[in-house]
C-alpha cells in the first residue's frame, strides 16, 4: 500500500519543528516511530501533506527520575521504557505496558508521545497515564502549557495537542503500587480491554487508588466509582476486591466489534480492573 | 528526494518520493529481493530488517527516514557461501516449510540473541512475537533458535548452502524421461 504523496523535512530542535509546523499550516503532521502515522497513511485514513520527521531532536529521548518525580521525554521508545529498570521501580504500571504494547518490531520503533499524540481508544498509554495522573508538557509558539491526561485523552483519535504545538514530555509522581494488564487482542496486539491502576496501601488495607481502562470507551476514562469503592478494602482479600470492582465501565457507552461486544468488554473491565489491583497490591 | 542510506555495510544512494518505503526501496530500488512484503500492515514481520542495529519493520519505515542510517537485511547477516549460525539452524532443525516468513524470521531472531545470547523457549516466542508463520505452527522454528544461539555461543564454523545440500544430482546425468510414471493400471486404461 501506498501512502499519498507527502513533503518531508526534518526539524531540528523543538522550536524549529513549531517554525515548521506554522510554516505547512493545518496539513503537516509530525513524524516520530511513525508506527500510528503510517498505517493510517497506508490505508489513506491520513494525507497530510507534510510530514516533519522530529526523531532527530536532542534530548526529548531520556528518562529522568529526579526524587519522587519521573520525566519521559515524548520521544522515548517503548523498547527503551521496557528496558528500564528505575522504570519499573518507580511505576511499574508504565512499565507493564510498554513491555505489552504490540512486538519487538514496533517496540524498536515506536515512541510514548507519538501514540499519546494519537489518540487510540484501545491504545495502552492512556489508561496508565490516566492513572498515574501524568502532566503532558505541550510546546507552541505562544510558549509551553502543561495539562493533566484527564484534559488531554479527549476522545476517539482525539487529544488536547494542538495543531501547532509539540508534545515534549510526559511526567508523574513515582507510584511503586501500580500496574497495568490487558485482555490482549491477539492479532492487533492492542488491548481489548486494559486496565491500569496505582496504589497507596496502609497496613494491607488500600488507601488512595487511581483506576483507568483503556480499549472500552471513545477514550480511555477514569473508573470514579471504582477508585471510591476501593478506599478501606483489604487488598488481600480478593472478594472484597472484586466486589469493589464490579462496573468498572459503568456509565460508558461500551464499543462491540467483531472481536467482542460492548457487554463482553464491561465484563472484562471489571475481571482486569480485579487483576490489575491484585498485581499492584503485590508490589 | 535525494535519500543516502547504508545497506549491509555499503553506501546506497537514491532519489526518490519521501513515500517510497524501506521495504519498496529495498527490494526494487537496491535490488534486495530477501526482504519479503507480507501483510504490509506491520503485522507479520516478514519484511524485519535491522535499522542501526535493531529490528524493524519496513513496510512502516519510509526509505527517507532511514537516510543516514545504517540497514542491515538478511543479506548482509549472512550468504549462501557462508551461512549464518541462525541460517544453518533454520535449515538444519527445518525451521521453515514455504519459506516466505524465516529472512524475517532470522533477522529477528539475530536481533533477539544480541539482546540476550541464551534466551528460554517463552523468550524465544515472546522475542518472535512480531513474526507470523502460516507453515509450522512455530514448533521447529524455536528449535531452530535455540540451535542457533547455541551455535552461536559456541562460535560455530561457518558453512555454505554447498556443504549442507550434497545430494545434488550431478549436472550430467539425464532429465527423467517419465515413461516409469505411469502406472500400469493407468496405461491399461489409457489403452
């Protein structure tokens, strides 16, 4: 398959990519693994006329955990996410997912910004970044804007970022009680249903949780009802647990598809939702 | 657009539409025909090359992204005159039947072992995941791994396609002529 004809230029820096972003106007799309981009570009589904390849600016490739605090720079590759040891020390959960997220391949390739910047509704990152509260640094010409995942997964194939800014890092309060699993899809590799949640614990009793599902919305969301429920319950006690978890997607409006109905996929949040507190628990 | 590349250590040098994929390039541009087009929807991994040394798939990499940078394919890992340890693996625990997914198959399963030299049959499967096979059902191509790495761990003499396949018949000896093909109840009836 053949993509549509395209212009491409490569920036630089970050400001030489919001240069050239204002340059090419609403048609250009930033390039990074290029692993959403270009099987929609394929499939003809995206024609941008230009494409501005970012992958060779310094440092947005880097994960710095400094104190309690982790950066991810937007052009850090899931296979380096994977590797990382303080990654899976400080939020595990980041870390499930990039070990999860599609194959070797596309590991190598592909980058945490760009399928942020995507917008997949059974993408991994969203459910984990919605759960570890991340802040999403936003560059443009009127300068930087920061803005948490709840403000930037708006909806199918839709963020926050605009259509002149940079997505440059991704950044969370370190959560060692965090996990993510996914009922995997087995040809697509994308999460049927995914589910990601992160801990704080006191004497084996649950404290405060976060809970985000991914695959079963518009767009991945935060289970509210979830996270309240789960507050006192003893972590070890997986009745408890599950019973706390039940309608883990209530009040969205489930997707079915040839693969699973929207029914199956409200089922399977809650069983993930259990899994994923059980695992986190155990960290 | 002018694109420079490095495939299998040798400067390439092409002008081309940003469009034209790695794989396109590759193969009809640079005349690598072991890099296979499968589902050219980066499902099945038969079109896994090396990109400055780690796997890819290059149906889902423009051949101008890849300018400046170095493209390893199964060509440049290993020739029929000196088989890579992986290559002779394949051949020797018949990891293949079609063939159509192992140059895939073997430049991810290089990739893997540079990882990890001595890796367990689940990180075989796991390190192989992005790899379709429609043929074995995969059994024989984790054999196949294993018996590389070994081999490769232990530094294996290269071999050629020549040493391996000696029951060649010789270039003289006479096409079958087909009179014994048919069988006597066949002739009765052609008769």
């Amino acid at each position: 398959m053949i993509p549509a004809a395209f212009d491409y230029v490569r920036a630089s820096s970050v400001d030489d990519a919001i240069r050239l972003l204002g340059e090419h106007g609403d048609d250009a799309k930033l390039l990074a693994g290029g692993h959403s981009l270009i099987p929609m570009m394929k499939l003809r589904l995206a024609a941008p006329a230009t494409l501005i390849d970012i992958t060779g600016i310094p440092q947005l490739d880097a994960i710095r955990v400094e104190g309690n605090r982790v950066t991810i720079g937007a052009l850090t590759k899931h296979a380096a996410l994977a590797a990382s040891d303080a990654l899976k020390k400080s939020a595990p959960a980041l870390w499930d997912a990039a070990n999860q997220l599609g194959d070797p391949q596309v590991r190598n390739r592909g980058t945490i910004g760009g399928a942020s910047a995507h917008g997949d509704p059974s993408a991994d990152y969203p459910a984990v970044l919605l759960a570890l509260d991340a802040t999403f640094t936003l560059i443009g010409k009127g300068g930087e804007r920061k803005l948490p995942a709840g403000e930037f997964f708006r909806g199918m194939f839709d963020t926050a970022l605009g259509a002149g800014e940079v997505l440059t890092a991704i950044s969370f309060d370190a959560a060692p009680k965090s996990a993510y699993v996914k009922y995997h899809h087995p040809a697509s590799h994308y999460a049927v249903v995914g589910s990601a949640v992160a801990l704080t614990l006191n004497d084996g009793s649950i404290g405060a949780a976060r809970v985000a599902i991914t695959g079963v919305g518009d767009a991945a969301f935060r289970a509210g009802r979830v996270e309240s429920a789960l507050a006192g319950v003893r972590a070890g006690d997986d009745d408890a647990v599950a019973a706390a978890c039940a309608g883990a997607a209530s009040g969205q409006d489930a997707r079915s598809d040839t693969f699973a109905s929207g029914a199956y996929r409200a089922a399977m949040a809650d069983v993930f939702t259990a899994r994923a507190v059980a695992q986190a628990a155990g960290r | 657009m002018q694109i420079d590349l490095t495939v299998n250590g040798k400067r390439a040098s092409l002008d081309a539409e940003p469009r034209l994929l790695l794989v396109h390039a590759l193969r009809d541009v640079i005349g690598l025909t072991g890099t296979h087009v499968g589902c050219d929807t980066s499902s099945c991994g038969a079109c896994t090359v090396l990109l400055d040394g780690v796997s890819v798939k290059s149906c889902t990499v423009f051949a101008v992204q890849a300018s400046g940078h170095e493209v390893t394919t199964i060509e440049g890992i290993g020739t029929a005159d000196e088989l890579h340890p992986m290559q002779e693996a394949f051949w020797s625990a018949h990891g293949l039947q079609c063939g159509y997914c192992t140059t895939g198959m073997i430049v991810s399963a290089v990739d893997l072992l540079k990882r990890n030299p001595d890796p367990t049959d689940e990180q075989i499967r796991a390190g192989l995941e992005g790899n379709l096979c429609r043929c074995t059902g995969y059994e024989n191509i984790v054999k196949s791994v294993r018996a590389g790495a070994k081999a490769m761990r232990e530094h294996a003499p290269l071999h050629s396609v020549r040493d391996l396949m000696p029951i060649h018949p010789p270039a003289e000896a006479p096409p079958p002529s087909g009179e014994g093909i048919i069988i006597p109840a066949l002739e009765k009836a052609l008769t």
